[in-house]
C-alpha cells in the first residue's frame, strides 16, 4: 500500500521524530529509567497506545515490516486500527507474522516466538511509574528512583506474602533493569517476564498520556522482584492450546457456553497459527 | 468446534459506516451545515477552540458535526488537526485593554470609565423554554445605545493598580520564556505560566466543580468579578525574518480578572490578589472557573496552606485535560483480557487455598457446584 | 546505599560529640523561628529541649534532623565511621539514609511517622527492606521481635495501625524506628495526646532503650515531667533562643531564669 501524500511519513512531522528519537536514545543509555517526552496529541486517544505510536512513527523506515498485536493477537481491533495507520501514513509492509516483522508494536504481551538482534519490541504502556499506586505524587517518585529508594516497592509485596500468602501481582510486574533502576513492564502478564531478560531484540516502551519513554537495550539484565524464600515464579500454565497442543505459552480462556463450559487457545495467534500450519500436510 | 475469531478488520469497517449512517440521521432531515453550527451553536464552536487550543471557528464547526455534537470528541477532533500544524512561532502578547468590547461587568464598583456593558448574555434571562424557537424566528433586531464609537475601556485591575492596591503582575518581558506543555512535558511544581495554560485547554466541567469548591470553602479565596469582558483583540506577530510586526487579523476573546483575598507580609503592603481566566470565543464559565481556579493554585506562591483539592497543583493538572481523561477512562473498553485472566488464574489459586485451609471438604459441600 | 547488614553499638565509646549544632537560626520571612542555637549531644545521652508553644523547639528540631534547612548556622555528625561530617555538605541521598538508619525521628501524631494502610510488621520491616533485607521469612520475624520489644502483641503484627490505639501506634512508631539500631533518635512531642497510664508505659519504653542501647535522643517536650523522667540535659527555649541550659535536675531543682522558674513552678499547679 502507498502512503497517503497529504501526511509526512508515519504521520509525525521530522522534528517531532527527532525530539522522540532524542528521548529514546536518551532511555537506551539509562536502561528502565523514564525520559519524559513531548508527547503530542495523535488521531487516537490517549491510552489506545499513541505512546507506542509515536514511538514507532520516530523508529519506522520505508523498509521496515510492521506487526501489531494486542492482547497477543493481530486480529483484535485496536491492533487493527493502529496497523492500518501505518499502512496510509508510512505505506510500509505489515505482516502478522512474528518472524518476518522487523518492528513489533504490542498492548499487552510479548510473542512466544524467540525475538531477535534484527528487531524492535514497542510496548504500548498505560502507567509507566512502578510506584505510582504506592505514592501518587511524581517529584517524590522521580526522588525516589534518584536516591534507588525503593523500600516502598517491598513493601508492597511483603503485604501481598502476609495478606495472600503470594505476591499478589500478576501482571505489570516490576522488574529491576540492570541493577539500578525499577521499571514497569507494562501490564504483560507475569508469565512474559522471563522474555524481557537477557533478549536479543531492542525493547522499546511507549507512555503517551504520561509522556515518558523508557527502553531496554538488546542483552540486558532484567530480574523481577521477588523475596529470597519467596522467589519469582511465572504463572504456572497446566492447560494446553485446544488448537495447536502448545503447553507453556501463555492461553486465552474462552467461554464457549452458559454452562461453564470453556477452552483455552493461545494468546498468541501468530503463534498458534504457525504451529497448526506446520502440522497440516 | 471453536473457530479462533477472526474479522476485527471487516467489522471496524461496518462500524465506521454504521457512524456515517447514524450521524446524518433522518434523510428526510435536512443536513447540519457547518456555517448553521458555526453561527448559531457558536458557544459549542468557542468551547471547542478554546479546549482545542486553536482558534478556527469554521473547523471547529466541522469539528462538531464529525462528532455528532460530542464537544469532548470535537476538542479531539481539533487537537489531533493542531498536531500536524507547522509552527511558525509565537504572537507579540494580546493586549486585552485596548479589546473591542462587546459585554464588560464588573462586579466590584457599580459604575467605572466604560460602563457597564452587559452584551449578549443569558445572564437575567428567564430559563423558560421557548417554544417560538422550535420555528424558524425572524432575527431580533437589538437597539443600540449609540451608533457611534467602539467601547473601549481601562481595565479594573489597572484602576485599583494605579492606587497600589492590587498586586502587579510579573514582567512580561521575554525572560525566563514563557513555557510550552505541547512541546515540553509539564514537570512539577510547575510555574504560573505552565498552569494557566493547561487551564485554558483544561475541560470547563472539571474547573468549574473546582471553582465551585473554593467558593462551598475547599480553599475559599474570597473571589469579586473584579472584571469580565468579551470582545476583539489583534494578534500581531513579528517574524524574525522581516522584524515589523504584522497583524494577522482579529479574535474574539473572554478575559476574566478576578480580584482575591488580600494579602501582606513583613516586607509587602497588604493587596489584593488575582486570579485571571482567558479563553477564545465567548466562553464566561470557562474563564471565570479558570480564574478561580488560577487563583487557588496560586496558595503556595501566596504563602496560604494548600489543602483542598483545587489547590493541589499535580492533581488539578494532572486530571484538568478532558482529552487525555477521556482516552483514559474510555480506554477500558479495550481488551484486557490477557491481565484478566492472570488474575482470574491468580485468584482461583487463593480461593483453592482458602478452601484447604477452612476445611475442604465441609466447604465444598456447602458450596454446592463448583464453578470448576 | 547498598548496605545488607547494619552495624550495632560501637565497641568503644567516645568522647567526641555525636551531634554538634552551631549558631542555628531560622527565619521565615520577617518571623524569627530559631535564634543562634548551639548545642552538643553525646553517644548515649539523652536532651530535652523544652518551652512553650511558638519557643522555636519544633523548628529547631526540624533543623536538627536536616528536614528543613537554616538560614545560618551549622551541624555536623560523627557517623559510624567514625568520621565527623558537616551534614549540609552531604548529598541528600546521604542524608535520607542518615534519617533511616542511623537516626530516628518520632512524630508527635503517629500518623505522620507510620504508614497508616499498611500492616505492623509491613512498617518495621520497611527500613529493613529500604537497606537491602531480601528474604521475607528474616523480615518478619524481626519485625515480631520489635513488635514484642514494644509490647504489641504478636497476633496484631498483620493488621493495620488504623485499628490501633494512639499508644498502640506510638510504641510501633518506635519499633519502626529502632529496627536499624540507630544511634540519634530525635522525638517530637512523643506523649503528646496520650492517657497519663499510657505515656507512663511509654517512657519506661523508652527508658529501657536508651539504658540498653546507648541511644543518644534529642526529645522535643512543654512537659517537664516528662524531661524529668528521660533526660539528663534540658535546654529552655523561649522566642527561638535557648535561655538556659544544664543538666535535668539542676535546671529543674534550681533554675535560675525567671522564665525558667515560672515554666517549673507551673508543673507544681497542675
């Protein structure tokens, strides 16, 4: 598809790429910490992913391959709206596969398949402030990871041990990037957590609302917080995909009667897909 | 056997048209035109300009019939367009006292050099509903006092100036220059200047419930209109490039000065204070909750305890944008499906132990079927 | 910042002054708060500083504790290194970990020092947590042991101090404080509101800490009962200056200010 001439390519006008791209080279040398951005106003609303957005439009090249998924699907309709977007303003290719995508703009989860050196993850994010729920206030946060003062963080997960017998967090699980800064994921499940750690790909994360951008370079150190005798675990998964038979991946529950009845399929569907095609002559 | 779902692409598609379908609504209706929501539904036209922080009230109508008179989706209409506008640069500073009034109150003296000039308003109108507007009304015809000279008049704020009596305002001279939330994040504390522009663009709902609370005692800051006016004013602009100024035409603005509980200190003469409140078009409520507003943020600055709500800076800043807040709320609509079912998972683990811990099996029983 | 064990009491005592504040003065505005206040406290001693609402003992204990800077005037601190510092001249990161480990800072309204939606052994175990305690299980039972060493009984360690009593919050208030074995604690008001019977048990508390552990206090009070009781020095403080100074039972048994007779012979009325 062609882009559409009255806009400049992926919509943003250069300098608006440029400043983003400032702030993201900027988060790419302080892994998990926040770089606030001028985000500006997109033809989306706040909190559909124009964090996300904007950061793709500044990363986009004409030759890029484009995925969107959300909630691990292509299929899902903001993922679709988003896709579509880049198709008219940047005419770039888009795929729904995860091994020919270059770029891979995501609400919500990472995609099963190993990720690689020649790609980009931007993670659309809702609340990039790990601490935020703890203390609504932003300079007292922005003091807080100044001074690495996160004794608060711990102590939300001791009350979660001492309450439930579990930390009780399940997804946007925090994690400490590099050993300095605490950061949010996004609200990935915790099963995801593990992919972010030591990852091939470049993972970039996008908050428009809240204007900041944060990054992971490729291969870096991400550990979620946990307790010594209470250490992290990802979401134990006993069910397999009723599609593909994948175990290990991380299923959608879908109610398919009144009765209780239900089935668990793959979130991924890229994923699933791939695996029932593979399987068929 | 399940099917994975598959046609978001095509029922988007049958959404949009469905939209399309449902805006223009009865065919035997004749369609809204732009100019119709241009002159006659002009106080939604200025509630979108001002919102939508551009001052175009032709695109504004537009605006407002591409979203089926939802003015919050019209002010997002407009700044999703404001985006994608070049920018050349900023006005020389609108002169408000040399306006070209066309409505100007003063609560605060019963008569001062201008008069006062009430103008187009519902103010002292009978909220009975009209049923002669239900048909086309030959245009009213208002007399005017004199068919002569533009009103023209010193401002209230600069009479009591004058006197020592009200506190002046900071210097506009260029320095430190004057910020931009849309081109820097707003970081916090954040000065007067940063403020009063996320008000102007602010949603009026939310400033006027503020406004409101300061007045029921939620940070009671003494209020008087000390002025309100509406009329036209120049916006010039000195490009570098030519270094004169060049008029680019005329806006039609509200200013509201408000004059607020006096203040001294050891080394200051006790003054009153201010609270101001500009928007474009004709937008009173909006710039008079602005004003309020303003003024109780200002609590800090003035050395007043900051307790209420209005007078917390990051909490009225941080919620005042209707665009930001209803992306946010509407959000929800998404999926999060994914989360869901971590949780779901979560918690039919908790429950499971519950159960153990209180007694499996006398829990069960009583329970009945188990959702599992 | 990274520290994963703190240290205890030091094995030799000395001499030097732990804290040492030098012509102290604040001012707000035209309002003369605090007016060229010196003082000295030692490893283990416990000072009063005491006077009459608006004396300036508030303020300067805010100044004290650095949570709120002066106009003028210095302090310095002999940290555990034995390395005496100028506490302005530290970087604030420094300072926030002064507050959480080497000192302690009660509130009068225990509110202000607790956090009040989360559990008893959730508030001990913060400081622990904030230096580095990893594993849950070590937490809490060294938040239970606090809770025991201020009488809270061991079942209420999950629940939140809002189901407290006012003495109740101030003891884990306590608690939350000592867990890292501070060496300065400083004290506002720290029996203010409370029940004659409930301050009593308080000050025992507090007595036994300062006698164990060679706690060194500054107690912030207008109850000279209460310096009576805890303190060994006592610094009068009238309109943001110290009027008088010396040890407890002097100052109380024999003061010599006019001022300072008319605030002691007025415990004799009540």
């Amino acid at each position: 598809m062609t882009a559409d001439p009255a806009y400049n390519f992926a919509y943003l006008d250069e300098q608006t790429k440029r400043m983003i791209r400032r702030a993201i080279l900027k988060a790419i040398a302080i892994p998990g910490y926040q770089v606030p951005f001028a985000s500006r106003e997109m033809p989306m609303p706040y909190g559909w992913g124009t964090g996300g957005m904007q950061v793709t439009a500044a990363v986009l090249g004409a030759n890029d391959v484009l995925k969107v998924i959300d909630q691990g699907a292509d299929d899902t309709t903001n993922a679709v709206s988003i896709r579509k977007f880049f198709a008219k303003t940047a005419g770039v290719a888009t795929t729904t596969r995860t091994r020919e995508a270059t770029i891979i703009q995501t609400r919500h989860r990472i995609p099963e398949e190993q990720l690689t050196q020649e790609q980009i993850l931007v993670y659309q994010v809702p609340i990039p402030e790990p601490l935020r729920f703890l203390e609504p206030r932003e300079p007292e946060t922005r003091r807080m990871h100044a001074l690495e003062d996160y004794g608060l963080m711990h102590v939300k997960l001791y009350e979660d041990i001492a309450r439930h017998g579990h930390i009780a967090t399940t997804y946007a699980y925090p994690v400490k990037v590099d050993d300095r800064y605490v950061m949010d994921p996004s609200p990935t499940p915790k099963f995801d957590n593990p992919k972010m750690d030591n990852c091939p790909a470049l993972q970039l994360f996008g908050a428009g609302r809240e204007k900041r951008i944060y990054a992971l370079p490729p291969y870096t150190r991400v550990v979620s917080l946990d307790f010594e005798d209470h250490p992290f675990e990802p979401t134990p998964i006993t069910a397999k995909c009723e599609l593909c038979g994948a175990d290990r991946v991380f299923l959608d529950e879908i109610v398919t009667d009144d009765r209780g009845g239900r089935m668990f399929v793959c979130s991924d569907t890229d994923h699933c897909e791939s695996r029932r095609s593979r399987v068929l002559p | 056997m399940y099917v994975a779902v598959k046609g978001g692409e095509a029922a988007i598609g049958a959404a949009h048209e469905l939209l399309a379908k449902e805006r223009r609504g009865a065919l035997d209706v004749p369609e809204l035109t732009t100019a119709q929501i241009r002159e006659q539904l002009a106080l939604a036209v200025n509630r979108v300009m001002c919102e939508g922080s551009v001052y175009d009230p032709d695109l504004a109508a537009l605006a407002i019939k591409q979203a089926r008179g939802d003015l919050i989706e019209a002010i997002f209409l407009l700044r999703a367009y404001r985006t994608t506008l070049p920018r050349f640069g900023a006005s020389v500073a609108i002169d408000t006292s040399s306006m070209q009034i066309r409505r100007r109150i003063s609560a605060t003296f019963k008569d001062l050099p201008g008069g006062q000039v009430l103008g187009p308003t519902f103010d002292f109108t009978h909220r009975l509903l009209d049923p002669q507007l239900a048909e086309a009304a030959p245009a009213a015809s208002p007399q005017r006092a004199d068919p002569g000279d533009d009103i023209r008049a010193a401002r209230v704020t600069a009479l009591l100036g004058g006197q020592g009596l009200i506190e002046a305002n900071a210097k506009a001279d260029g320095e430190p220059p004057v910020g931009d939330l849309t081109r820097d994040p707003i970081a916090f504390p954040a000065d007067r200047d940063l403020r009063l522009q996320a008000l102007a663009r602010g949603d009026e709902g939310f400033l006027l419930a503020l406004g409101y609370s300061t007045q029921r005692g939620y940070g009671r800051t003494h209020p008087f209109a000390g002025e309100i006016r509406m009329g036209e004013v120049e916006v010039v602009f000195k490009p570098d490039e030519l270094g004169f100024e060049v008029s680019l035409g005329v806006i039609t603005i509200t200013e509201c000065e408000m004059v607020n509980q006096f203040k001294g200190s050891a080394d200051k003469a006790p003054q009153f204070t201010r609270g101001y409140g500009l928007t474009f078009g004709h937008s009173e409520r909006k710039a008079m909750s602005m004003a309020l507003v303003d003024r109780a943020l200002r609590a800090r600055e003035l050395g007043e305890e900051a307790v209420a709500p209005a007078q917390d800076e990051e909490f009225v800043l941080s919620h005042c944008d209707s665009v930001q807040a209803t992306g946010f709320v509407e959000h929800l609509k998404l999926p999060h499906y994914v989360d869901f079912q971590a949780e779901l998972t979560l918690l039919r683990q908790l429950r499971s132990e519950w159960d153990e811990a209180r007694g499996g099996e006398a829990a069960a029983s009583s329970r009945g079927e188990a959702a599992e | 910042m990274k520290a994963l064990h703190f240290e205890g009491q030091p094995l030799v005592s000395d001499d030097r002054p732990l804290l040492r504040a030098m012509g102290l003065s604040k001012h707000f505005g035209a309002r003369v708060a605090c007016q060229d206040v010196s003082l000295d406290v030692h490893e283990g001693e416990v000072v009063a500083v005491v006077g009459e609402s608006g004396s300036g003992k508030s303020t300067l204990l805010a100044l004290l504790s650095t949570q709120q800077l002066p106009s003028t005037g210095s302090i310095s601190y002999r940290m555990r290194d034995g390395v005496t510092r100028d506490l302005f001249r530290l970087t604030e990161a420094d300072r926030r970990h002064l507050l959480r480990t080497d000192w302690g800072f009660v509130h009068q309204d225990p509110r202000l020092g607790l956090r009040m939606g989360v559990s008893a052994g959730g508030n001990v175990g913060e400081r622990l947590m904030a230096i580095g305690w990893r594993h849950y299980g070590n937490i809490r039972a060294e938040a239970q042991a606090w809770l025991e060493r201020v009488e809270i009984e061991n079942d209420r360690i999950d629940d939140r101090p809002d189901t407290f009593s006012g003495g109740m919050r101030q003891r884990l208030q306590i608690a939350k404080n000592m867990v890292t074995h501070p060496r300065l604690v400083f004290m506002d008001e720290p029996t203010g509101g409370l029940d004659v019977s409930v301050q009593a048990r308080l000050l025992d508390l507090i007595r036994g800490f300062v006698s164990d552990r060679g706690l060194a206090a500054v107690i912030v009070t207008h109850d000279l009962a209460v310096a009576r009781l805890l303190c060994d020095r006592i610094l009068v403080m009238r309109q943001g200056r110290i009027i008088e100074s010396g040890l407890a039972d002097q100052v109380l048994d024999d003061p010599r200010e006019p001022y300072t007779q008319l605030l002691v012979s007025s415990i004799l009325q009540t």
